[in-house]
C-alpha cells in the first residue's frame, strides 16, 4: 500500500480491474489500521456522488479495535479515471469484482476473521445484493446499511411506471442524461463553505452531483426490485436511517435535520425483505450520511452501532481499560434518547 489523500495513518491500494467500454478501470482500498493488532475488520462502501473522506467513522471503528477499510468503488472518487463517465454502471454486480477483492485482501492477505461491511445509500443496496449472492461463501460476518437506497424517491407514478418507461430507454441510450438530479439542499448542509461543518473535495462529491444517466436508473430499479422481492442474507443486518425526510428543493432549516435525499420511509418498509435477522434503528435529527449528522446525532449512530456490533458479532472494546460488553442483546435494551430501535427475525426465509 501506499500513503492515501487523507494522509498518515491512511493507506491506499489499487485494485485492476481490467477494462470496459471505456478503457481501463481500477478500484480503491483505503486501509486505516487500528493501534494494535486485531483479527477485526469493517469495509466501507460510500452512496451515489460520494468518495470515502468520513476519518471521524475511521477513528470510531479503529479506537474500539477494528482495522478500518473503505473502497471507493470504480468511476468514483479516488478511482475515477479522466476517460471514464464518473458514478456510471450498467448492474450494480458490476461492483463485485472490486468487493471480491476488497475481501480477499482484507481476509486472505491482512489476516482479519471477522469482517463487518458498511454501506451508505447506493453502497447499502450495493452490499446487500453482494451479501445475499455470496451468502454461501461467508463474505461476511454482518452488515451496517446507512440510509439504504432501497426504493426511489418520488410518486408512484415515477417510481413505477415511469421508471419502467425509462428503464428501456436505458437499455437503448444508457448514457443519456435524464432531466433531474439531486438538487443541491443536501450539499448545502453538509459542506463547510455553505451550511456544513465538513470538508471534501468537489471535484469527487460535486454540490449538485452528477448527471443522472439512463443506464444508471436502469441498473438501480433492476436492483432494488431483487431487493423489493426479497433477499436472503443469512447474517445479523442493522438498518439505520432517519426519522423524517426533507422534499424541498431549496434550503429551509429543517433540512439539517432531516434525510434530504431519500425517503426514510422505504427504508423501514423493505428492511424485512433483507433476511432473516434484521435490526432497525432511527435517528430524530439524522441527516442521509447518519455519521454526517450534527455532534449529538453523530453520537448516539456510533453509540447503537457499537452496542449492536457488541451484540451480534461478539466484538467488544479491546482497548487495555475498555469496559467488558454488555452481556444482553443490543436489540432488547432501551434505545438511546432520540433513537428508536426495532427487530425483525423471520423463522422462514425470504422467497427469492
């Protein structure tokens, strides 16, 4: 590995991937190890417009004894290449290869035993679908979905049959720009130049994104309708969102408390359709990125994803005058103030 953007004590790796339509294509693995050795490890996988730069989620895992790795999938952010159309894919398993490799070198070559994958938005739909097609290889141990993409964020109307409409488009002009985006409300609430406390390049996470194409579209309606019919991951999965959304298109106060970018309600709705042994946490006051949210949010997100990771992957503090975990199951004590917590556990799987 070499030294990273971010600096000591971030490490960085490419992965080859070979070529596409477009030419060569490579992924990114950046490795932050924890102070001393631990057979533990997280993989963070970033949403749509967005590049691994969150060092304080680092931090959080690393301090409680985990090696800390993020992969910035292919045609984003550190792996973005000049010739290639930044964000594009035509499947989300077009990102596979680059998690199968994530994983290998995080097991095989790092020697960790236990590995958690994170996912934010489109990386939470994205390890989803990986989760369940490698469920009989044991790829990992759990999974921490942050604001999944489960569904889009419009009408029925649009989410459905227009989306269908588009989705052929799609499959005839897949990089044909389609007439909407993100807007530019939630850019504005996290960036430290407008109404954020963050800094980032935006060259990577550009205020506004970048052009939805219709082949994009395509690839996500594909797969959030596997998703919708159910999947079939066989281990413990934590679903954290926020409790309200925001639908306006210019800036109001209440979109620093709110997601901003997808419907907090899809999220909850489709949780049960993941596998068998589900969790759901909400957030009062949390933004898309929960780990972006304002301190006291931000808090109470690491707090619940400690306790569940506690819980579920037998992973307590290791650090020389850490406390032991709590014995009882995170699901079954009180949630943190402005949290609320819930568990599905399914004796049947889910039909494919």
């Amino acid at each position: 590995m070499e030294q990273d953007v971010l600096g000591p004590p971030y490490e960085r790796q490419t992965i080859d991937l070979g070529t596409d339509d477009e030419g060569p294509v490579v992924a990114t693995l950046v490795r932050r190890r924890a102070d001393r050795p631990t057979g533990r490890a997280v993989l963070y996988v970033h949403g749509f417009v967005d590049y691994f730069f969150q060092t304080h989620l680092a931090d959080f895992y690393a301090e409680r004894g985990w090696d800390f790795y993020a992969l910035d999938l292919r045609k984003y952010g550190r792996s973005l290449l000049p010739h290639q159309t930044p964000n594009f894919c035509r499947d989300l398993s077009d990102y596979f290869p680059e998690l199968d490799a994530a994983a290998k070198i995080i097991r095989d070559e790092d020697g960790h035993d236990t590995l958690l994958a994170m996912g934010h938005s489109t990386g939470g739909l994205i390890i989803s679908l990986w989760a369940h097609a490698r469920r009989d290889a044991a790829a990992v141990d759990g999974l921490v979905l942050n604001s999944p993409f489960f569904d889009l964020n419009a009408p029925w109307l649009v989410r459905r049959p227009l989306a269908a409409a588009v989705s052929r488009l799609g499959r005839r002009a897949p990089h044909r720009i389609l007439p909407f985006g993100l807007g530019t409300v939630y850019g504005e609430s996290l960036h430290a130049d407008h109404r954020g406390e963050w800094t980032y390049d935006l060259a990577w996470k550009p205020l506004a994104g970048f052009p939805v194409r219709a082949g994009w579209l395509t690839a996500i309606r594909a797969a959030q309708r596997q998703l919708r019919a159910g999947l079939d991951i066989p281990v413990p999965v934590l679903v954290a969102c926020s409790t309200r959304s925001f639908r306006g298109t210019r800036w109001h106060d209440s979109a620093a408390l709110a997601d901003a970018v997808l419907d907090v309600e899809h999220m909850v709705r489709w949780a049960p359709r993941l596998g068998r042994h589900v969790t759901v946490a909400r957030f009062d006051g949390g933004k898309h990125d929960l780990v972006l949210s304002g301190p006291a949010v931000r808090e109470r997100v690491f707090a619940e994803v400690g306790r569940w990771a506690e819980a579920f992957l037998g992973a307590g503090p290791t650090l020389p005058d850490a406390d032991p975990p709590p014995a009882a199951p995170a699901a079954s004590s009180g949630p943190e103030p402005g949290a609320s917590r819930s568990m599905i556990d399914s004796s049947e799987p889910m039909q494919r």
